[in-house]
C-alpha cells in the first residue's frame, strides 16, 4: 500500500491545505509559492501514475486515491481563485468543472457497479481538459490579480474558459458512453 506512486499521492493531498495556508498568508510572494505548490501537485499527478506503471507497483488503493486526490487539489485551487477574482464568468466556469469531476465520478462508479467502467476509461480529451487546466491553474495562483502581468492574467483566464469548455465536451462523451451501455444492454 505504501509505495513510491502512493506516497506521491499522498504528498500531494498534504499539499491541499498547505496551498489554503499559501494563498491566504500576507506573504509578499504568496502567488508564487502557491503556484509552485499547485505545480508540484500537478507534476506528482502525472507522475505517480507513471511511476505505477513503470515499477509495477500499482495497486487498488493508489487507483481509488490518485483521482480523487486530484479532484480535491482541483476544487481546492478553483474555490481559492473564485475569492480572488471575484468574476461571474469565472465562477461559472469554476462550478461547471467541479460539476463535471463530481459527474463524471459518478458515472465512473455506476458503470463500475453494472461492470462497465472500461466504457468510461480517461479518454484522450480527459487528459486534454486536465493538462489546460492544471496549466490554466497554476498561471492563475501565480499572478497578482492587481500588481501582476495584465497578459499572463489574461492567457490564465482564456485557458480556464477553454478548460470549462473542453470539460462540458468530455463530460458529454463519457455520459454518451455510458448511455450507449445502457442502451446496449437486456
């Protein structure tokens, strides 16, 4: 159970209330240290799996705890930047990618239990969607939304908007999915 791939798993759900701690501290360069913890969470994201796969040390609890572990630091950083911008367009898009991992979740463990969770496998979008949005992310916690580069607040907000977009269209492919299945099936 307690592995290397765990173990970065782990770090990265320790990581969570280091980031609420960063972000509300007066520190002068909060945005940066909280952009390196998201960053950090999001690199060990990639690599825990990676590390499973190539020493063979996969095990049942890393694949319960990896996307959940993700989903928390996601919604996390999401909750923390809504305070900060302040912005509807923002905030919906915030809540539609949080809605979509709470869906998609889901759906994952209804197919699971109908025995069909290879029908909703992360697809190649899902791995799109996460990669602009971990990016979309960190840029984001990194900028001083008042002292900080205009153009870099602007590219943070653009990816957020094309995360949101590409999480409406991979939540739809998973629920096409899983309605073929049910269509499918006696």
């Amino acid at each position: 159970m307690f592995n290397l791939p765990n173990s970065l798993t782990l770090l990265r759900v320790a990581m969570i209330p280091a980031l609420v701690l960063v972000f509300f501290s007066g520190w002068e360069n909060k945005h940066l240290i909280a952009a390196a913890l998201f960053g950090a969470a999001a690199v060990t994201d990639w690599l825990d799996g990676y590390l499973a796969r190539r020493l063979g040390q996969w095990t049942s609890f890393g694949a319960f705890l990896d996307p959940v572990a993700d989903k928390l630091m996601v919604a996390v950083a999401i909750i923390l930047l809504v305070h900060e911008f302040q912005s509807v367009l923002f905030t919906v898009a915030g809540c539609v990618i949080i809605a979509r991992e709470i869906v998609v979740s889901a759906l994952r463990e209804w197919m699971a239990e109908l025995g069909e969770r290879t029908s909703v496998k992360v697809s190649w979008l899902g791995k799109v969607k996460t990669t602009v949005q971990m990016i979309s992310i960190t840029v984001l916690l990194f900028v001083d939304p008042i002292y900080g580069n205009p153009l870099l607040y602007l590219l943070g907000h653009a990816l957020f908007l094309i995360a949101a977009v590409l999480t409406v269209w991979s939540m739809l492919a998973y629920l096409l999915a899983a309605l073929r299945v049910m269509q499918d099936a006696p």
